[in-house]
C-alpha cells in the first residue's frame, strides 16, 4: 500500500484523452501567437496541446469546424491512432 500525496496544479499529459476546457478557448488576438488545434475522432499524443495552452503569449483554440481556424496563424494537425 502506498500514499499518493494531493499536488494542486500538477501538469500530467492527457494522454490519448482530449481535456480541452477553458484553457483551449482562449480568444484570439493581436499580441498573442493564434494557433488552431484541429480535434480529429481518433487523435492520439495530444500533450501537444497541453504544452501550447501552458505559453502565455498563445492563444490556442481548439477547432472542430473551419469557422474555428478563422484568425490562427497555426494549425495543428495531430496524430492519429488509425494511419495508412
């Protein structure tokens, strides 16, 4: 048996899990660098995202249509766990 001690604010990855909450929806703008994420059905080694959301000087939105890409000057594609 072991203690697994409480640490508020601990940065683990989400892996293969997409937990984009309000740090994925920061709203453009002209003194930030705009980057996209483009959620696909069957991403996989996301911490992409997580390490971008953590930049002050990014604005990362999370996109599910192209009307999410208007304004980013970055789009990320990620992984998936189905390739050809």
């Amino acid at each position: 048996m072991g203690v697994v001690p409480l640490l508020r604010d601990l940065a683990l990855d989400q892996e293969d899990n997409v937990n984009c909450d309000r740090r994925c929806q920061v709203p453009f703008g002209a003194d930030r660098v705009n980057i996209a994420g483009v959620l696909l059905p069957s991403m996989s080694n996301i911490t992409v995202f997580t390490q971008l959301a953590e930049e002050e000087d990014v604005a990362l939105r999370s996109a599910t249509t192209s009307g999410d890409l208007a304004g980013a000057v970055v789009i990320v594609l990620p992984g998936t766990k189905n390739t050809f």
